[in-house]
C-alpha cells in the first residue's frame, strides 16, 4: 500500500515535471520557430512602450512601431520616436533604429547598451520656433550611440540642415537630461534643458538666415559634456566657398575647441581659420592659403561686439600688381575705435616687417615698415615713363614711419633707405643712403648719399608739394655729367664741353631751385673744383667753375683754369628758349684767355677764331679777352646777323699777320657778321714799331672789303721791305742784289692809310708818305744808270723821303726825294701796281745839297749852270726794264745812257 501511494506520488510528480518542461520547452520552440521564420522574435510593441514611458531619460520617452529581438543580443527598432515628455508631437524620428541590450536582473527589464539610428529626423518644435512653426531641424539623421555606466556617448552622427551637413560626437550623463537634475554651483536655472538647447539652436537660426555666407558648409564636432550647462566642444566648419557681398573665400575652414560652463563660452585653445583662396576686388586683394588664429580674448572682443586681436597669415598675397610671399598680420585693438597691427611679409624680391595702427572711424594711423623690397617693379607703366629706368642687384633696404591724417591722407613721413648696385637709366651706382622726412606738404631728403666707383656725393633735397618748389643742395666728389640723364636738359648744357676721364678730379657743391608744377628752374648754383680736366678740347690741369643760371640762362665762370696749353679765365653763359630744339639759342663770352692758336680756336669755335685773329699766327702765348654773344643761327635763323665780340690781344712774342713778320703785338677789336675793327693796334716791324686801326666789312654779294690806318716807326729797311708780301715783286726789282734781304743800316719810317677789296689789293685806294734813310740808297734801281754814276762817284746819298696816293690800281709819287750831304735827287710820277709800269720824272742835283755861299762847287755849278738842266730824265718801262731818257738828251755826257740797265 504504501508503495502504491509512493508510485502514484512519483507518476504525479514525473508528469507535473513534464508539463513545466514542456511548458517550458513551447516558447523556447515558439521563439525557434520565430527565429528560424524571421531571423528576429517579436516583441509586442504596446507592452514595450508602456515599459519605456515607465522608464524615460530624463525627460526623453523613446516609442517604437515594432522591436524586432534578436539572439545574437541586439533587436531592431522600426519607427523610432523620441518625445519629451512636455511636447506632444515627437521632437526625433526615425525609420529604423538597431539596438544592443542586457538584460538586468535587479528589475527584470531589458538595458540598452548601444543604439544605431539611421534616415533620422530632428523636429524644431513649434514651441521653440521663431516662427511659431514645427519644422525639420536636421534630417538623413545617423547615429551611432551607447549608454554605459550612466552615461550617453554618441560615438558618431551625421544629419543635414538644409545645405549644411553636420557630423560629430557627443558624450553626457544620462541624468543631465532631466529637468531634475541640480544646475551646477555656477548657475541656476528654471530653463530645462530641452528648452536651453532648442532656444540656442532659434538664436542660431536667426543668426544664420541673417549671415548666411557659406555655400553648403559642413560641420564637424566632438562634444564631451558633463550636463547642458557644461560641456566642452571641439568643432570644424568647412565650406567650398564664403560670399560676402563682392568678397570670396575659397575652400574655408574654422576650427575651434572650446568649453560652455557657468553661462559662459570660453575658449581653450586658438580659432584656426583657413581658407585658399581670399579674394577682395573692391581692394585689389588676392590672397592663397590664408590662416587666421582667434584666442580666447579675441573671442571675448567678438562677442562684445568690439574688434579682437587676431594673427593673420598667408603663402602668397597679390594686391595693385603686387606680389607678396608669405604675409604675416597681427590686428588688435588699440583703442574703442583704432585697430592696431603688425606683421611680415616676402616679396618684391626682399622681406618686411610692418606694424602700425588706424582708426576706423577717423579713417587715420600710422605704420612702421623695415624691409628690403624692389618697389620699382609695382610702380604703374604710365608713371614709369616718367622717370629713369632702375635696375636693382639687390633690393633696397627701408626703414619708414608713416602717419596719416584722417582721410586717409599722408601726414607725415619719416624714412631711411640703403640701396646697394642699382642702375638709374644705364648709370650703375655701387651704393645710395638717404634719410629724410614728409610733413604737412613738404618731402626732404636731409641726408642723401650716393657712391660711384670713386665719386662720392652728398645731397640734400626738398620738395612742397602745395607750392611745387623742388630744392636741390648737392656735394662731393663727381663728374656731372654720369647724370646728364637724371637732371633737366639745362644741366646737360652746362657741362656739354667738359670732357672728364678717369684721371680727372671733379669737386663741387651745387644749389638747384626749381618748380615742379611749373616745369621750370628757377636759379642754380654750382661752384666745382677741377682738375685734368678737357674745356672745349682745351686741357685744363687745375681750376675753379662757378655755374650758375635761371635754366632759360646758364652762365659757367672759369676762374683760374691752367693747363699744358696756357691759362684761362671767365664766364661762358647759354640762352635757352622753352622748346625741343637740342642747341641753345646764343652763346655768351666774357673770358680772359692765354692759349695756345689751336686751344683758343677750339675755346671760341672756328667761325669765330677766324673772324677776330685768324690771319695772324703766334709763336707765343698772347693774352687775349673776349666779350660777346653768338648765336646757333642754324636752329634759329630768325637771330642771323646778330652775333658780335669785342675782343684785345696782347703778344710779347714774334707774331705773323698774313705771312708778315711782326714783334710785339696788341690791340682791341670789335667783329659781328659785317665788320671786324681793330684799334689801339700796336706792333712791332723789322726791328721798329708801328701802329694801326683796321676795318674789314664782309659782304655777302660782293668782296670784303679793308680799310687800313698804319704807322711804321724806325724800322729796319731791308727787312720791311722784304717783308711786305703785297711787295715781294716790286721789292726784288727795286734791288740790284739776287740775294735774300738781310739786316741793314737802313731805317724806314711810313704812313699809310687805304682802302680796298681784300681780294684784289690793287683795288685799294689811298695815300701815305716814307722815309727812308740807308748809305746804300743809291742801289734803287728807279735811279737806273744814274746809280752807277752815283756809286762810282764820291756822292753819297742817304735818304730817300717822298709820299704817295693810290688810285686807279696806280701808286702816284707827287714828290720823291733823295738826299744825301751834297746831292739831292728829285722825283714825280706813277707806277702801276700790278704790272710795276714805270712814269717817272728824276731830276738829280749833284751839289743840290751843298748850301753854303763859300762852298766852292757852289761857285763852279753857278757857273756851270747848263749841267742842272742836263741832269734830269723821264724814267718809263717797268721796273725790270727801265728806260731812262734824258730830257736833253744828253748821249755825250753818260756812257750807255737810253739803254736799259739790268
């Protein structure tokens, strides 16, 4: 019995035992089923969704159509919704959601650990909406979440916002979502949380539909939060392109990592922009791979609505035809209004650092550069055309403080510059120096130094910009004329004849006075030191020039010029008229001068060396002066016929006029384009003196014409006579010797005063008297056959004295006159000068001399009275072939008398 009941309890138990497995066993194989069906098991969705609003986040309530649970620990969501518990409508949706669970035994309900959302949705509530409208905040939602140890971390999420794409990170407590939850020491809140963030994402909003600048940006960001009042961020805002009005940025980007704590945004490290390419037309501004830091101050600025500091960077910046390599800026406030910066930058074949401030209302500053920079290349073409073309070996150093007056306009200036090889317009320098400075109008150049090889020069420059006066105070040790190319045409002028080498010594200092807006000098003045140095081809070994003008007039004072060919002194002065044409128009002399023939011809040019002295040839030095004008009437005909010198000359030195040999020589003189006059003009002749005044008048339709005044003292006979180039003929057949003249006893003494053509000498016209005196009188052959009676007797004759009148290509000889201690000789008559045609009449008085009542050959030709009358002749012929004739034909009395005498 007992064992009976023992085996009804045991098939009792062994079938209870069966059913709880079987019952057991069904949703096991249920779910089997389910799984080996669907690949998921079913949960309801009401039941979960009930459990969920039983156990919200915070204030977040997570709603799904359908969960799909799944073996290998996760279950899918299909048609999320997230609410807050005050807002009706869902604030989050999405389409499907995959989720990681555990499950907790302490309350039996299912935890998730990761959640996967994807083709999101994030609403604007029209609560929190500026428009009071429920809109789409961000959709094409992606999330990638996990809930651990209380915490949400949202390890990856992407969403779009109209053309704004967004993807990040994000972690926080999961109890800094519920309006519970205590606000930190800082701050206190009645705002939940939810509304916080909605009411920032509505100023956000309105901020950007009021900036909106960026073309599809894209915002990246990692959130590390421990509540909504405190979280540290860390973000990246890039976008192809930023427009501004005409203003472009390219391919920009902001970085930022910052920090949102007790209600305010700190920043913990810079703010990185960077963009490509800045683009600014409005400025002429082109500017690659730009980067600007912000910091926390500049943020602090910003947000206060006043200008920050930032730090402004580039590779490469182009502005005005400019090219700028990696620029640096630093901008700051200086004061409520003025913003102040500093930096560098590389270009223009050089590199400067700048610093400086402006105020942006009063539209003033001021800047600082130091550099080296070849600022010639962004000078404008047409402002190049302008001035001298300038290469640069290197580029010049500057060190400029600028300040601006409220415009902006320049205020003042100050500056230094150091440019080592430069070529100006083909003049190479080896180093220029200048300090100086601009205030109110006025530029100044106080120190400016140039070295060339061996020249050194110093300068001091001024210019008003109001007025256009332009001042030039120059220096040093130069040759002028390297900077004929630099300077007006005037100074080219100046120098024009100077001709220095490289052995020559040039020192000066020189004032220029000039008016920039008028386009004129209005006076200069240079006083140079010279030494082996060519003036006009004359060589000057030392020397003073003063030069000095108004640029319509440039006088050049030489003072004390001396070199190999003699001494020079005086002024040289130019006229120049206002146009194009290269000459000036007259030259002005006023020199003292004692060269050689040729230095004084290459002093005065040709034309006007032959015009004053070019028939006479000096063996030695003379002193000459000159004063007068010429004028280059070959570019200005209008003044032909207008030049004209006054001149003297003074020879110590055997002197040749014309082939005749003279002494000593001086006179003053006056020659223009008609006439050249000599007066004063005193000389030495054969061993005598003389004087004279002489006119020669140039004609242009017929021959010059001379007129002569002359005077010939004790001069030595022989010698004059033979001397006398016009006489050579009549000289050789007035001697009876073949040989050539030499020295005698005999003197000669005349006057003369003709006029006639120069070209044919015979044409002259005039008169004069002579006085010969020689023991050897009796030689002249006009005497014919009575000469050598007279010789060969023991008359003596020894002066001859008589005047004469030319006219009519004849000499006519009213009274001629031979004397000696007893005879005397008289003549009259003419003679042609060109063919020497003899019409003579010669009466001789052998004792004509012999006056004393008791000389007794005083008593014989009383008594032989015939022989008077017997002694006279008629002289015809020429003088080669003289044919005397006696009057009474006294054949008798002379042997060989009627023949010719040779």
């Amino acid at each position: 019995m007992t064992e009976l009941r023992r085996s009804k309890r045991s098939l009792l138990l062994e079938l209870s035992g069966d059913c709880l497995l079987l019952l057991f066993w069904i949703p096991q194989f249920l779910l089997l089923c389910c799984l080996l069906i669907y690949g998921h098991v079913p949960i309801p969705a009401e039941w979960l969704n009930t459990k969920l609003r039983e156990r919200p986040i915070g204030d977040i309530v997570f709603q799904a159509k359908q969960y799909k649970l799944k073996l290998n620990g996760s279950f899918e969501v299909v048609g999320l919704q997230v609410y807050d518990e005050d807002i009706e409508k869902p604030i989050i949706e999405a389409e499907s959601a995959l989720a990681r669970y555990d499950v907790s035994l302490g309350d039996g309900f299912i935890k998730v650990d990761e959640l996967v959302i994807g083709e999101g949705t994030l609403h604007m509530p029209a609560v929190y909406a500026p428009d009071g409208t429920r809109t789409v905040l961000l959709d094409r939602i992606a999330v990638d979440l996990k809930l651990q140890n209380d915490e949400l971390e949202i390890r990856s999420v992407c969403a779009r916002h109209e053309d704004i794409s967004i993807r990040g990170a994000f972690t926080m407590p999961l109890d800094a979502f519920s309006s519970d939850a205590p606000a930190s020491d800082a701050v206190k809140t009645e705002v939940d949380p939810l509304r916080g963030f909605y009411n920032a994402v509505a100023r956000g909003l309105e901020i950007r539909q009021k900036y909106h600048f960026f073309t599809e940006p894209t915002l990246s960001f990692d959130v590390q939060a421990s509540s909504l009042e405190d979280f540290s961020i860390g973000a990246i805002l890039s976008s192809p392109a930023l427009q501004y009005e005409t203003n472009r940025l390219e391919n920009i980007s902001v970085a930022l990592a910052a920090r949102y704590a007790a209600g305010k945004l700190s920043f913990s490290a810079p703010t990185v922009i960077e963009t490509e390419l800045l683009k600014v037309p409005d400025y002429d501004i082109l500017a690659s791979d730009v980067s600007c830091q912000i910091t926390q101050d500049d943020w602090d600025e910003i947000l206060a609505l006043e200008w920050p500091s930032i730090e402004l960077s580039a590779q490469r910046l182009d502005t005005h035809d400019v090219q700028v390599d990696a620029p640096f800026f630093q901008l700051w406030k200086d004061a409520p209004s003025v913003v102040g910066f500093k930096g560098s930058a590389e270009g223009l074949k050089g590199f400067v650092n700048f610093e400086g401030a402006f105020d942006v209302l009063d539209r003033d500053g001021w800047i600082d550069v130091d550099g080296n920079l070849d600022l010639y290349d962004v000078v404008p073409d047409a402002t190049k055309e302008h001035l001298p073309e300038m290469v640069f070996e290197e580029p010049p150093h500057y060190n400029v403080d600028l300040s601006f007056a409220p415009g902006p306009r320049l205020e003042r200036a100050y500056f230094d510059v150091s440019i080592p090889n430069v070529s100006v317009d083909g003049i190479q320098f080896d180093h220029i120096l200048g300090r100086g400075k601009y205030v109110d109008d006025v530029a100044e150049i106080s120190n400016l130094v140039v070295y060339r090889e061996q020249q050194e020069a110093h300068a001091r420059m001024r210019h008003n910009r109001t007025t256009g006066d332009f001042d030039i105070v120059a220096k040093g040790k130069f040759n002028p004329q390297d900077y004929n190319s630099l300077l007006p045409s005037w100074w080219a002028n100046i120098f024009e004849d100077f001709t220095i080498t490289d052995e020559s010594d040039v020192k000066g200092d020189f004032l220029i006075q000039s008016n920039l807006k008028e386009n004129r000098v209005k006076y200069f003045y240079g006083s140079v030191d010279i030494e082996n140095i060519l003036y006009s081809k004359v060589p000057i070994k030392t020397g003073h020039v003063i030069a000095r003008g108004t640029g319509r007039y440039i006088e050049v004072h030489i003072i004390h010029a001396q070199g190999s060919e003699g001494r020079l002194d005086g002024a040289i002065g130019f006229a120049i008229l206002p146009d194009d044409k290269p000459s000036p128009v007259s030259l002005h002399l006023d020199v003292q001068l004692q060269l050689s023939q040729e230095a004084t011809k290459n002093l005065l040019g040709e034309v006007t060396y032959d015009r004053i002295v070019g028939d006479f040839s000096f063996e030695s030095i003379p002193f000459a002066t000159v004063e007068g004008v010429s004028f280059y009437d070959d570019y200005y005909p209008e003044f032909a016929g207008k030049s004209h010198y006054r001149f003297s000359i003074n020879s110590q030195g055997p002197v040749t006029y014309d082939s005749i040999p003279l002494g000593q020589l001086s006179a003053v003189g006056y020659a223009d384009d008609s006439i050249t006059q000599l007066r004063h003009v005193n000389f030495g002749y054969a061993k005598g003196q003389g004087s004279a005044e002489l006119d020669i008048f140039d004609y242009d339709d017929r021959s010059n014409i001379i007129n002569l005044r002359a005077e010939i003292r004790d001069a030595d006979e022989e010698l004059a006579i033979a001397n006398l180039p016009a006489l050579e003929d009549l000289e050789d057949d007035l001697k009876n010797n073949d040989t050539a003249p030499e020295e005698g006893n005999g003197r000669l003494s005349a006057t003369v005063r003709a006029m006639g053509p120069i070209e044919d000498p015979y044409e002259a016209e005039g008169f004069g008297n002579f006085t010969i005196q020689d023991r050897e009188i009796g030689t002249i052959r006009m005497l014919g056959p009575l000469s050598r009676v007279v010789g060969f007797t023991a008359f003596e004759l020894d002066t001859l004295t008589g005047a004469f009148v030319l006219r009519e290509r004849k000499a006519f000889f009213p009274d001629l006159r031979v004397d000696g201690p007893r005879t005397q000789i008289n003549a009259s008559g003419s003679m042609t000068l060109e063919e020497q045609e003899l019409d003579m009449r010669v009466a001789v008085r052998l004792f004509g001399n012999s006056t004393t009542e008791r000389n007794p050959i005083n008593r014989i030709t009383s008594i032989i009275n015939p022989l008077a009358m017997l002694l006279r002749f008629n002289v015809t012929g020429t003088l080669d072939a003289q044919k005397i004739r006696s009057t009474y034909d006294p054949r008798n009395l002379l042997p060989g008398s009627g023949r010719s005498s040779k």
